[in-house]
C-alpha cells in the first residue's frame, strides 16, 4: 500500500493496522472516521513506529492511546 498520499482510504488502512498490532480490545474507540486527512502525517509518523515494535510496555501502550486520542477530530 502506497501511504505517501493522504486519502480517507490510507487513514482506515492505517488505523485497521494499529489497532491490529496493539490488539486494541476496545475497537469503537478508535475509528477511522474519528481522524481526518489534516492530521495525516502524525498519524502517519504513529502507524509507522508501531509497525517498527514487535511489543509494547503497558505504558507506551497508554501514551500511543493519549497520542491518537490527541489526533482526533474535535
């Protein structure tokens, strides 16, 4: 997948990808639609160090969330 242009597509692709790598058990709580194409880049810059991590502390755990949280439409 081609992520260096922003689309709708490239955010649920990145999204679906994080929260499969992190195991989130909560799924509603982070959405696709929940993000937009202005905050591309940093989420860009998330998806692309979880990717990096085979694990993850319960503390980077809880900051990657803080951070997304952050990214979210308002």
């Amino acid at each position: 997948m081609n992520l260096s242009a922003k689309s709708t597509e490239n955010v649920e692709y990145m999204i679906d990808k994080i929260k499969e790598k992190l195991k989130v058990l909560n799924f509603g709580a982070i959405k696709p639609s929940h993000f937009d194409e202005e905050m591309y880049e940093e989420l860009k810059e998330i998806y692309e160090h979880v990717m990096k991590k085979e694990s993850f502390s319960p503390n980077e755990m809880q900051a990657l969330a803080e951070e997304l949280g952050s990214l979210r439409k308002q």
